[in-house]
C-alpha cells in the first residue's frame, strides 16, 4: 500500500508500510479512480499515524465509505 501526498495516483508517495498493516482511518475523501483486481473507485482515505492518502481498495472492508468516518 503506497500512501499519496494527494488523492490521485501520480501524487508523490508519503509512505509504503510493509505487507499487510492494521490502519485506523481518520478521513475519507473522493480521488482518481483506482482499479486492482477487478475492483474499481475513487475512494481514498487517510490514515490516523501514517498521513497521506490511501486507496480504499487496498484496505480490507466491505464498504469503500465506512461508516462512522467523516468526510472531508
């Protein structure tokens, strides 16, 4: 998972953690539309203690708009 300084994929990265990793995210915002493994959406959202912007698609749940995350 490469986190962007913004929500599009040729923004710079602002970190890569290794494998898999537990985030708690503490926003979620619409970007460029990301599509990985037959999925697609422009959802991204950002991590409480890794900053940047994160595809939804490469975070293990259901709904690319959890619930209970704001928007910004």
């Amino acid at each position: 998972m490469s986190a962007r300084q913004r929500p599009t994929t040729d923004s710079a990265r602002v970190a890569s953690p290794p494998g898999p990793a537990t985030v708690r995210v503490a926003w979620r915002v619409r970007g460029g539309l990301v599509e990985y493994d037959g999925y697609s959406n422009d959802a991204r959202s950002s991590p409480h203690d890794r900053g940047g912007r994160v595809s939804t698609l490469l975070i293990d749940v259901d709904d690319a708009w959890p619930p209970g995350v704001p928007a910004c």
